[in-house]
C-alpha cells in the first residue's frame, strides 16, 4: 500500500496563505509522481485564528498539530495585531506549538544558489559557495526562561526582566543534533556562544565540548566562536562555516544574518524537529506590506517542503527532486521581486510555483 501522510497545514497571516497554498500544490504533485499519499487538514493560527477564536492557538488546532505526520506553516504577526498582550499576541502561537510539539532543534540551511549570487547585497566573491546550516535552539534559552515580565517598581518606573537559562540536558541534545548533521555534511561544527560574559553559554561551551570528546564525534571538528565575532565573520568568510550550534536567541539572529549570504530571506527554509511531529516553515515573516499581492517569494516554502519530505515523510529522492527543480527555474532567469535582477524573467509568487512543479515532473 502506498504510504499515506496527514498534513497539518497552518497558513498564518500576511504572505502566509499565499505560499503555503504553493506549499501544499507542490506537495500533491511530488505525492503523485513518487507514489505516495498526502491528506491535507487546515487550521487558523496566529493572528487570524485572534480575529476568529480571540487568541493565537486553539486546542483543536494543538491536537491536530500533535496528531499530524507534520506540519507546514506559513507565518504569523503582523500590524493589526501588535497592540496586544504578550500573552496573546500572534508570535505566542509560534511559541507555544514548539515547546508543545517538544521541537528544541530548528535547522535553518543557507546555501547560496550560484544563479543567485549577485542577488545579495555583498559582494559575490565574498558569498559565492556558502553553503551553511544553522542549528539553533528552539526551546529553551530567554525565549522561555523563567522569571520574565515587565513590573511596577514602587517609583513609578519598570523593570523588564527575560532570563537565559540552560540545562546539561538541553544543551546535550542539541549539541548531539548539530554533530550528526555535520558529520553528513562537511564535518565542522561551530558552536556560537557568550562565554566570556554570560554564565548561561560558559556552561553551553563546557557541555558541547564534552559532548564532542565523550560521545565519539572525533571525526567532526568543533570550534568555539562568541556570537559578536560570529555576526562578523558570517559577512566577512561565511564559507569557513558549515555547521553553527547555538541558542535559541543568539539562532534567531545569526539565521537573518545568514539568509542575506543567499541573497534574500525569500529564499531560507527551516525544519523544527525533536520531538514526534516535525514542523515546517519558511524564515521569512508575513511581510505585510506585499500581502495578497502574488509578490511573495515562495521559493523558502518549497525548500521547506523538501525538508519535510526528507526528514519526515522519508522521501528524500524526491526532496532533492524539488531542490533540483528549484535550482533549474532560477537558473533559467525567473525571479520573484525580492531577488530580481536586470535581464530576468519577473514572476508572482503563483508563477514561481508553478514553474517549479513544472520542473518537478521534468525531472521525474
Ligand atoms: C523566527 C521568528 C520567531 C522567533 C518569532 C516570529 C517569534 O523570528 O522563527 O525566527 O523569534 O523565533
Ligand atoms: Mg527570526
């Protein structure tokens, strides 16, 4: 029997309905060609799951996520919603399905396609050949870390406080997903930390180096690098990096920072994964200034949908497939407004997908 995989698809707001919906057709398509089944279910989060249930993530929804073979997810946030609580702000739905779905390690790869390479805003011989994965710690750290809050002092004034907390655990884990990737890749691990100010990251440093000699990873080269440094030397010699392990806020930046090696965040994926469900989304936000206006770039999305085939549907032929595919619309000229340049072929976003399943059947 064919294999049969349920998919939870949560669109989002902003520009997120739009590339899913390239998401999930990319899907069906790659489900027909390489023999497999792919059931669709569809649910509200973020700020559109506010306007209709008043907050950002229903249990249904949860139970759903926590049911599904994966999830794909587009985006969340945007103006209308920025006056709210924290507590129930749009990001909060985010949040809560990667502590909930038990997802602690997100890979962010940033690989600069060579049609692309004067796409980014540095300059090509400095970008040319990055090929990168961020492995960033997704649940733990000061996203979470307890006391938070922002109070009233008896003076009138407030005290904001967040707190960057690490356990032996947490860091281990991570620490173990980042080494695996590695040693598939070009076996160097770069772990970013704080060290030589944050208590927090001294014993990230610590726990990572020991993981390195106790659990047999020799073959992989670790290097420790603090997190200023690391901004800096991404746009000076991103090619000395293969795989960066770091925490959960110090992840969030450096991805941003690594998605402009590849000429545009239109163009990052990201797996969560760690728990039984994966989850699935594009780097980018819901950019809600080009909103319904078929400009969006869902090229990130489709490279999601090849990280979901490979990592949680065990379709990795076909997830190549669709890098391939991908590869071959770009380097035929087509360009989606965010990486255009002069001479290409400007495209939508309904287009650009399009022409990449297109590619897909011709490569299959
Ligand atoms: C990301 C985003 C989220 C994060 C926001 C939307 C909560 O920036 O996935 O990188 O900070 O993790
Ligand atoms: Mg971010």
């Amino acid at each position: 029997m064919a294999p049969h995989y349920n998919i939870l698809v949560l669109p989002g707001d902003g520009i997120g309905p739009e590339v899913v919906r390239e998401g999930t057709q990319l899907l069906s398509e790659v489900a027909s060609l390489y023999g497999f089944q792919v059931e669709f279910e569809e649910g509200l989060v973020g700020g559109a799951s506010i306007d209709a249930y008043g907050k950002p993530l229903t249990a249904p929804v949860l139970k759903l996520a926590k049911q599904s073979d994966a999830v794909l997810l587009g985006a969340m946030g945007g103006p209308k919603w920025d006056g709210l609580d924290y507590a129930i702000r749009p990001e909060r739905a985010l949040l809560a399905l990667r502590q909930e779905l038990g997802l602690f390690a997100n890979l962010r790869p940033a690989k600069l396609f060579s049609a692309l390479l004067s796409a980014s805003t540095l300059k090509p011989e400095v970008v040319k050949g990055t090929d990168l994965l961020v492995v960033r710690e997704l649940t733990g750290g000061i996203y979470f870390g307890e006391p938070k809050g922002v109070t009233r002092l008896p003076d009138g004034t407030e005290r904001g406080v967040n707190t960057e907390v690490y356990t032996t655990p947490e860091i281990e884990r991570i620490a173990r997903v980042a080494f695996e990737a590695a040693r598939k890749r070009r076996k160097k691990v770069t772990s970013v930390d704080k060290a030589n100010v944050l208590e927090a990251t001294e014993l990230w440093r610590r726990v990572v180096t020991r993981v390195h000699r106790e659990d047999g990873y020799g073959d992989v080269e670790l290097e420790h690098i603090l997190v200023d440094n690391c901004a800096m030397q991404l746009i000076r010699n991103p090619k000395q990096f293969d795989v960066i392990v770091t925490t959960n806020l110090f992840g969030d930046i450096l991805s941003d920072e690594a998605a402009m090696l590849t000429g545009s965040i239109g163009m990052l994926p990201s797996a969560s994964l760690g728990g039984k469900v994966g989850m699935y989304e594009p780097v980018h936000g819901t950019a809600p200034d080009i909103a319904g206006k078929d400009l969006a770039n869902p090229l990130a999305t489709l490279l999601t949908v090849a990280l979901m085939l490979r990592h949680s549907l065990d379709q990795g032929e076909a997830a190549s497939r669709v890098e391939q595919a991908v590869e071959m619309v770009l380097e035929e000229g087509y360009r989606t407004a965010d990486i255009q340049d002069p001479g290409c072929r400007l495209v939508g976003c309904k287009e650009m997908g399009r022409l990449v399943r297109e590619r897909i059947e011709k490569l299959s």
